[in-house]
C-alpha cells in the first residue's frame, strides 16, 4: 500500500509531508488509528519533532489523515491518527506499477535515521568554504536527506530491472513529490552528483518524432543505498580507437545534416536524396541526442534477441514496429508525391533498421572480446554517451535473461593491436575518471541544463 501512496497526488501537500505520509503507511500500515505522541511520531518515523508535529496537522488539514481524542484515565485525552476511508479507497484504486520489483531498496530508501543539529551545522560550514560541484562529488550515502529519498524512491517505482525509467513525466514526478518543477531540477541535479542517477536523457518534442517524449533517467542500481536489493547490475565497457567506426558513417551524416542544415531550407534537404537524411535535417541537436537513444534502444534489442545469429542478418519484427511507432514523416514532404509517400516510408524505415543492426553487429564485434562470459544469455542495455564524445567509449548494462547468470564488471581496450581486459569486483572500485569517461556516471558541475 505505501506503493501506492508514493504515486499518489496528493493537492497541495509538500514533499516533507508527503515523505511523513509514506513513512506513515510504511511504519504503521493503514488499518488502525495510531496513537502516539509526536516525540514517539519523530522516533519511529525518523524526523524532528518539529516536522512530525507539522507533517500531522498538514496532513489533518488535507484530510488524508483523521484525527481524534481517545480518554485517558491517567491524564489528558491521547491523540490517535488514522488514514481518512475517503484517502484509503483513493489509494486502492491506483494500481501498483510494475517497478515494484524494487519495493525492497525502496523500502530501504525512505528509512532516513535523521541527523543531529551539530552535523548540519557543521556541512553548512563545509559547504560556505568548498564549491558545491566539489562537495556534492564527495557527499556520503548518508548524507541522502528526506526529500531526495522520497524522490529517488518514485523514480524507482518506475524503473525496469536495469534501473531505467522512461515513463515518469515532469508533472507525473512533481504531482507525487510535491516538488515544484524548479525544485525538481535541483533535487535531479543532486542526485546525479551522488551517483544515484547515472545519466539523464531530456524529454523533446519533434515533427517527425511520434509524440513528446518524456525524459529518461538511468538509476545506478549498484550504488551502496541499493545494494543488496535485487540483481547487481553488470557492466561491459568497450573502447575503440574510432570516434565514429565505418559501419556507423551514416549516424554521422546524420548528425551532420541534423545540426547542419536550416530546417526551412527543403531545397538542401531534396538534395541528400537518403530518406533518413531529409527527414532528420534541421532537427538540431537535442533532437539527434534524443535520435542516438533511440537507435542505442534498437541496437540492445537486436544484440539480447538474437545474438548467436546475429551475423546472418535476421530481421526483427519487433524492432521494425518500435521504429515506426516512434518516427513519422512530417507533414507536406517537398518532392514526394502522395502515391509514393508508402514507399518513403519503407525505405526511411529499412534504413533506420539497417543502421541500428549495423550499431549492433559492432559492438558484437568488440564485446566478443570478454573471456568466459555468456553473452548470448544476457540482456541489454547501452548507457547514453553525450554526443561530442562520439563512438570511442561505450558502456553496456547486462543482467542474465534468466533468474541467475553471470555477473561481472569488465573495461575492454580495443583501440591497440592486442585487446586489453580489465576486471573489477563491484563498480565502486572502478576508477571515477572512467566511470565518468564511459558515461556510467555524470561529472559534477559538468554544466548540463534539467529541464
């Protein structure tokens, strides 16, 4: 049930009272009044007094709990708090998502065993005297307050086995928060620099993207405040020599002509005379980052269904229907005549495919390189590389198709003449610098905008 209520909007309601709220339910369930003081409150909940005794009457007041007076024979009438049957019935008919397979870290996650005043006082005079980048790259798992935990346990509500979470919008994420949109993006942007969120991929809008996408988050499900919890997430990471290999010269046509050309300028775009070039000119380049996900997502697709014959060029339904769910044309194509319109389309979408196979059969080429690893029996899923650092690192998630599998952490150099392989037990003993180099976690104060 306090799934549920993590999900659950609640008008009017701030973050601090609705981690009190889920800690509530958490704590004390929603079946009988609780009665208890506010000093018992603070204990067991894991907050101040002063946020207990303001978490109640916030709560009192939005009618989500119901308050009464129960006589006491050896003083004055104890206060009892119970869940409102008009909030219950709320909370039953919202349907528990599937990224409950994180209830456990989740559960972990909203226990906060709070923080004396000498300790805040003290971070206060670290933070004056050190830069915010700097301090946040070193901030302590402890150091996770309230509001952030009950921010990272939504995004966790949401995410698959890998930790990814693609369908939480902004307002979806602030409704169950209370966060304000401003308040969000600082509380993402801090969570980032803990290394609980490795990436984040901005939500777009685009003529010739299906509909908006929502933005994407990748969690690092390794981090020690989710250790323990479920499947350690695996990691392959591949080094080439080329920031852009022959088989993926056309992604960096695209890119080109994405940021290159004007997007009014259709005489320009008529004289690429590759569907997949015309389509995507002028789009810019939030749009190709957003483009280079989405072919990244075809590409783990092809390399978890169909690696042993991957080589022999098989075709994937599955891959071909994402691909036209996504994309479409725009309106009005200049020098596409309605009757031929169809067969734009099949060859726009036959490239698009071409191209993320041939995504896939590269990295084949250079994953083939880890020892004593069962590739062919894992899934995966490719870490998002900012767009300047082109193809010359890569990082992939991979966890076992079935219940049990092969866990690991490799770093492979394929740049020299002889592939260089670099093991480590747990990702936390993987040098920073290259966490950050293959994009499994973000540089602190690195400058990128949440929007």
């Amino acid at each position: 049930m306090f799934l549920s209520a993590l999900l659950c909007e609640v008008k009017g309601l701030g973050p601090e009272a609705k981690y009190f709220l889920v800690r509530f339910i958490q704590c004390f369930g929603v079946t009988d009044p609780v009665c208890l003081g506010v000093k018992e409150f603070a204990k067991q909940v894991g907050v101040t007094d002063h946020q207990a005794s303001a978490a109640l009457d916030a709560l009192v007041d939005a009618d989500i709990l119901i308050r009464s007076l129960v006589p006491n024979k050896r003083g004055k009438p104890a206060r009892c708090h119970g869940i409102a049957e008009a909030f219950l019935a709320k909370l039953n008919r919202l349907a528990v998502p599937v990224g409950a397979m994180h209830k456990a870290a989740i559960e972990r996650l909203m226990v906060h065993v709070g923080t004396d005043a000498a300790e805040i006082r003290k971070f206060q005079n670290q933070e004056k005297a050190q830069s915010l980048a700097h301090l946040r790259a070193r901030k302590k798992p402890g150091r996770l307050n309230r509001v952030n935990r009950l921010l990272m346990a939504v995004l966790l509500c949401g995410a698959d086995r890998f930790g990814v979470v693609r369908n939480l919008g902004t307002v979806q994420i602030c409704k169950a928060t209370g966060l304000s949109k401003e308040r969000l993006r600082n509380r993402l942007k801090t969570l980032m620099d803990q290394a609980l969120i490795r990436g984040y991929l901005p939500g777009l809008s685009s003529t010739v993207l299906s509909g908006k996408r929502s933005s994407v988050y990748y969690l690092n499900l390794n981090h020690e405040q989710l250790e323990g919890s479920g499947q350690t997430t695996s990691i392959l990471g591949v080094t080439d020599g080329n920031k852009y290999p022959d088989q993926l010269g056309l992604l960096l046509r695209i890119r080109n002509v994405a940021n290159g050309i004007r997007k009014d300028d259709e005489r320009a775009k008529r004289s690429l005379d590759i569907p997949v070039l015309e389509v995507f000119a002028g789009q810019g380049s939030s749009f190709f980052r957003t483009f280079q996900a989405l072919l990244e997502e075809y590409a783990a697709q092809l390399l978890s269904r169909h690696w042993l014959n991957l080589t022999d060029r098989v075709d994937d339904l599955q891959v071909r229907q994402q691909i036209l769910k996504d994309f479409r044309l725009p309106a009005g194509l200049q020098g596409v005549d309605d009757i031929d319109v169809g067969v734009f389309r099949a060859k726009f979408n036959d490239q698009l495919f071409n191209l993320a196979y041939d995504m896939a059969l590269w990295l084949k080429c250079l994953l083939s390189n880890a020892p004593n690893v069962p590739l062919s029996e894992l899934n995966f899923v490719i870490v998002p590389q900012p767009v300047a650092q082109g193809y010359s690192c890569r990082a992939l998630l991979a966890l076992p198709k079935a219940e049990q599998g092969w866990s690991g952490y490799l770093m492979m150099d394929a740049s020299g003449t002889k592939v260089s392989i670099s093991p480590f037990d747990r990702e936390q003993v993987i040098p920073l610098e290259m966490l950050y180099v293959y994009g499994l976690l973000t540089r602190p104060g690195n400058g990128e905008v949440i929007k």
